[in-house]
C-alpha cells in the first residue's frame, strides 16, 4: 500500500476518478433528491411534488381572474388592459386547453362567481383530490386609507388617528371617538389603533373560496400531462440511478480517502514533502480559490436557469459539467493541500496572518523586553483597561475577552508553577535536572534559563568537591599504609633494641626517644585515617539511647592520673538526672576522649578544667572549658582545621587532628560541635538532641569504651 501511494501515476489515477465520481455523483444525488417522492415514497402522480408545483403555479392567474371578475362585479370600471387580461385568463384557464379545474364562489354565501368546468359538472367529481383556498379581494385599497397617519401623544399617552375621507380632507379620531372610528376599520387597544379593512366603509371587500384540482384521468395536453408522462419515465429508471449515484457516491469517498493518506509520500522517504502548491500561504489560497469558485458559479447560473426552464440539451450540459469540474478540482486541491498541511504541522504556521503576527510579535517583543519590568505590568495593565472598555460595548465579547485574560493568567501560573518545581528538584539535591523553557514567557524563560546555569554550576561544584574529597581520602589512605609497613618494622626494632643487655645510658636514652616518637608517628598514622574517613562520612553510624553524663564520667576515670601529673584541677557540673541522648557509642567516647586529650595538652598547668552537662530546650550540651598554656591568637574555625594546633605549639607531642576528628564525628551522629576563645580561656561544646522516653523499663547498657 505504501509502495503504490507513492507512485504518481497511481495518484492521478485516483485524482482522476475522485473528480469525475464527485462531478457525477453530485448531480445525480442533486437529481435523485429533486425526485425524492418518486422513488421513496412511492405515492401517485397527483401527490407528487411536480403536481404540486404545476398547482401552485395555475393559482396565480385564477387568483387575478377572481380578482377582476369582482371588480366587474362592483362595477369597478376596468382598463382596457384590464379587459384584455380578463379575457386571455378565461381563455388560458378554459376546460378544454388545461387539466386544472376550478370553481370561485363567495365565502360567506356559496354563491357562484366562476367555473372552467362543463355545465352539471362539480370539482369533487372531476379531480383526483379537491383542494380548497380563499382570497381576500377589495377595490380601492391604497388610496385613501394609506393616507392616515397616527401622531403621539406625549400628555395622555396614547396615539392620535388621522382619517382621509373620501373628499380629501382629514379627520381627528380621538379614544372617545370609537364609534365613528369603527367606520373606518379602526379600533382603540388602549394607546394605538388595529386596523380591519373589513369593516372600512371606505372599502369594497370580499373573500372569496376556490376549490381546485387536476382533473382525473387528463384528458388534455399540457402540463400536467407532459409531467405526467415523465413521472412515469422517471419511476421505472428512477431506482437503477440511485444505485449509481451511491456507487459514485462512494467511489468518490474512497478516492479522497485514498489521496488523503498518500498525499505528499515520495519514493524512498518516510516523511510527508509538502510540493510547490502547499507551500502557498493558506489563507492566500483560500481567497484565490473562493474566487475562481464564485466566478464559476456566476457563469453556470445562467445554464442553471436555462436547465429549469427549457430542460437538458447539449451546450447546457457541457456547461454545466465545465463549471462542475472547475469547482469540484478547486475543492479537491483544498482538501489535499489541508491535509499536507495538516500533517506536516503547517496548517496555521504557513499563512500570511501567521506572518504578520510573528513580525508584530517580534516588534512588540524587542520593545517590550527593553523596557524594566515594572514598566511592563503598567503597560500591560493599561492594555487590559483599553480591553475592558472597547469589549464593554459589546456584550457578547466580554466573556470571551475576560476568558482570554483569565487563560493568559492561568497559563502564566502554570508556568511559573513548573519553574518552582523544577527549583524544588535543583534545591532538593539534583543540580543536573533541567527546567524546560519551551514555551515560557521570556521573563520565566530568562529565570529558568538561569536555574538551569546555577544548577549546573552546583552539579559542577559537587563533583568536584566529590573528586577533590576522594582524592585526599585515597592519597591518605595510601600513605598511611604505605607509612604503616616500615612504621611497624620501626617498633618491632625498637623492641628488639630494648631486649638487649645495653649498659650505655647514653643510648638507652636514644631507644627511649625512639619508643616515644614511633608510638606517636603510628598515633598519627591512624588519626590521619580517622580523620578522612570522618570528613568523607565513610564511617559506619548506629544510633542508639545512651546517658551522656554517664560516659563522660568514665572518660574521665581514664585521665584522672593524667590530669594529676599535669597539676590540673577538673572541676565537674552534672545535672541530677541522667541525661539521655541519641549517639553512636563508638564515635561520642572518641569525641570525649579528644577533647580530654587537647585539655591535657594544651592546658595550662595549676589552672582547672570545667566539664558541664546541662539540658537546653530539647538538646543536651556538653562543654569542655581551660585556660590555654599559649597564646590562642587565631579564629575558632582556624582552630579546627588540620595540623593547626601543632603547628603553632610544638612544645607537645600534639598532632592538631583531635578537634578535626571530634567536629567530623559530632556532625555524622547529627550533633553540632562548636568552640569559642576569649583571650586565653578555650571553650569547646558538643550539643546532642535529647533521646525520647525509653520503650522499655531498662536502659540499654553503655558499650564499652573503645
């Protein structure tokens, strides 16, 4: 099927028959409709619609035969051409040269005015089917009585008449004057006059009643016997030509089917290639094409009207058949070319009212986005004032131009909605998620434009921070291990040198000095791993309930004797209660013992440690305070970086790592670790969120310290 919708042949095969099954199939269904009685209802001649428009047609000269034969009646005098009209309609209208039969009598009385039918004979016993109207017939109407005239009456309310009598003169009628006004045909409804020529004494009125029919059987040649003739011709064939024009009926559906779903396909390609024709603007061809339609059709009215009066012949037909094809070809290149367009997405796009809006569109737009956005609103909001008011003035347009701002409005909703959205996802943790800004207006266009740049900013930032962090997580790690290896053959040798008999002081003092700083070498070897495993967040965390009061006291018990050999006082501040928090075990006692561990360092001999434990709103704190031994001239957070503390004390064996660790491990179980120095006074706190109430009666037991 695709193969043969291409070939063009085949396309103007299918072109051909549609044209010439739709030129046909047109006038045969025109002329099957026409002939609708005949061949679905299936009634007689005499009930036929022919019959009845030949019927309607001889009312009109027995209507103006009544008239003038009551004219004559009234004595009315008669023009000559009056007289010579009466007597062409009598002898048209004679029994002997038509089949319609007719009686006029008087409406009110049954008296007879005029029958064409033969002496003794009645309308009943010569026609098919009696049909019965009347007329109204006056004499002098349009004369004088199109002369009244009615006045307002502004004071009482109501209409006065004026009455043109025969003598030319006029006569005020008031509400009072009922009586005389009745004369005249005219009666008061309570503020104008009805008018009833019956009663006008001015006039001469009748109705008449004519009974007519087409005789039965026809006994003369006119007419009705020459449509007779061809009802009958019409009825035997009628039913084979239906059958034809539903066959090209449908052939010509089938065609436009057919070219419908092949127009545009080219051999070898899949897609839809618009020709020269559609590639016109469509509002361009729709003008040029109503055009050559109305010019077809004012020159086939003419043939029309010569089909109807003198019937088929040969120059009408071809004619016709010229103009039906000019209009049908004109029709069926429409049809194609919408539907090229249709599926090519051009239906709208390839007009010249698409153009122009696009060149006032890019005008408006460049003006409009030079200007601050404030200015914009203003203007947009003077426009919709202008709107408001121009629609106000027509009714109708104000739904449809509220609607429309309503639309705009909603639709700019919607698409800030979709850009909040797509924020929501950057600032939710997907920097490389991308806001679509098809379709924007530019303003929220311009903004996504910019969400989307910062996200990818961000995404670019994050991984670099990511290959930057594990880039120092491997090189650390790969130092230490590789520091590890000849750190352990170090001690071991070290060891070995101490097993052995050595009665130099001097060098024992040399394997003391070695035992000291290998054992602190590996110290450092391990915090440095600690240390990037708690900044990477690699350690494993679990949470559990534990007394906060509880473990720092046995940290405490730990240092106790080194507290005492560094002459330092620990003055403690526990609250009565156990305080309960949630912590990794692990991790906090390494916390604590850090913190120990820097007051033992860096505190000032014969001075006192402060530990206190207190519970603030729903946190639980834990501060650390001393008086440094040096001089902290350096800000908090420097404080907590790596190697700070041993690079500006290097009388201790200190490495600077311990606050490093301790904030990294406070932060991984949620907690929040802070320090502050006031001259020489040095003040760290951890702060835990409170645990909720224990499940169970028991408290879980303390793990023991690492």
């Amino acid at each position: 099927m695709k193969k043969l919708g291409t070939r063009l042949v085949v396309k103007a095969i299918a072109f051909l028959l549609a044209l010439g099954t739709g030129v046909g199939g047109f006038w045969a269904t025109l002329f099957i409709l026409s002939q609708w009685d005949t061949l679905w209802t299936g009634v007689g001649y005499y009930s036929s619609n022919a019959c009845s428009q030949y019927m309607s047609n001889c009312m009109v000269p027995v209507e103006e035969l009544a008239r003038l034969l009551q004219y004559q009646a009234w004595e009315a005098p008669l023009s000559y051409l009056d007289q010579q009209r009466l007597s062409d309609l009598e002898y048209a209208l004679d029994s002997e040269r038509t089949n319609f039969c007719f009686t006029i009598r008087r409406n009110d009385s049954g008296a007879l005015v005029y029958s064409n039918l033969e002496d003794g004979q009645t309308v009943e016993s010569s026609v098919h089917t009696v049909l019965r109207d009347s007329i109204d017939v006056t004499y002098n109407d349009g004369g004088e009585r199109r002369k009244d005239y009615f006045v307002w009456n502004g004071e009482k309310q109501f209409y006065l008449l004026y009455v043109v009598l025969d003598n030319g003169t006029e006569q005020l009628l008031t509400p009072t004057d009922a009586a005389l006004a009745a004369q005249y045909g005219y009666t008061f409804n309570g503020n104008s006059w009805d008018y009833n020529q019956a009663q006008d004494s001015r006039l001469l009125y009748t109705e008449l009643a004519i009974e007519y029919g087409v005789a039965y059987p026809l006994s003369v040649h006119d007419e009705f016997w020459d449509s007779f003739q061809d009802f009958n011709e019409y009825a035997r064939y009628l039913p084979a030509l239906a059958v034809l024009t539903v066959v090209l009926d449908v052939s010509c559906v089938l065609a436009c089917v057919f070219l419908c779903r092949v127009v545009g396909r080219r051999p070898g390609r899949e897609d839809i290639i618009p020709s020269r024709f559609d590639r016109i603007p469509l509002d361009l061809l729709v003008l040029l094409e109503l055009w050559v339609i109305i010019l077809l059709l004012t020159g086939g009215d003419p043939m029309a009207v010569a089909l109807n009066s003198n019937g088929p012949s040969t120059d009408v037909v071809v004619g016709l058949a010229l103009v039906s094809s000019g209009v049908g070809l004109c029709l069926l290149s429409s049809l194609l070319t919408l539907m090229t367009r249709i599926r090519t997405k051009t239906l709208w796009t390839n007009t010249l009212v698409w153009r122009l809006i696009q060149v006032l569109g890019r005008a408006i737009r460049n003006a409009a986005h030079s200007w601050p956005l404030t200015g914009r609103v203003i203007v947009l909001f003077l426009l919709y004032l202008v709107g408001t008011y121009l629609t106000a003035l027509t009714i109708v347009l104000v739904p449809v131009y509220q609607g429309l701002v309503l639309w705009l409005l909603c639709r700019w909703a919607i698409q800030w909605h979709r850009v909040r959205q797509g924020a929501d996802h950057i600032l939710g943790g997907d920097p490389s998620f991308k806001i679509d800004t098809r379709g924007l207006y530019h303003d929220l266009a311009q903004h996504a434009k910019q969400l989307n740049d910062l996200g990818g900013t961000i995404s670019q930032a994050v991984d670099e921070r990511i290959r930057s962090e594990r880039f120092r997580a491997e090189l650390i790690t790969n130092v230490s291990h590789d520091l590890k290896t000849p750190l352990t053959s170090i001690i071991n040798y070290v060891d070995l040198l101490k097993k052995q008999p050595i009665d130099n002081p001097q060098v024992q003092s040399y394997i003391e000095v070695l035992t000291r700083k290998s054992q602190r070498l590996k110290k450092l070897t391990e915090d440095l791993v600690e240390a990037s495993k708690a900044s990477t967040g690699t350690l494993p965390v679990h949470l559990e309930r534990l007394g906060m009061v509880q473990l720092v006291q046995q940290a405490l018990g730990e240092f106790e004797e080194r507290f005492a050999q560094s002459n330092l006082a620990v003055v403690t501040l526990y609250p009565e209660e156990e305080v309960w928090i949630m912590a990794d075990g692990h991790h906090l006692w390494r916390v604590i013992d850090n913190l120990l561990s820097n007051c033992n360092k860096y505190a000032l001999e014969g001075t006192r440690v402060y530990l206190e434990i207190t519970r603030r709103d729903n946190s639980a704190v834990f501060s650390v305070k001393n008086i440094s031994r040096q001089q902290l001239n350096i800000p908090p957070e420097q404080l907590m970086e790596r190697f700070v503390r041993g690079d500006t004390s290097r009388t201790t064996d200190g490495s600077g790592l311990g606050l490093s660790i301790a904030r990294s491990l406070t932060e991984l179980q949620h907690g929040q670790f802070d320090l502050s120095i006031d001259g020489d006074l040095f003040k760290a706190t951890v702060t835990f969120q409170l645990a909720p109430p224990p499940k169970a009666e028991t408290e879980p037991q303390l793990p023991p310290p690492a």
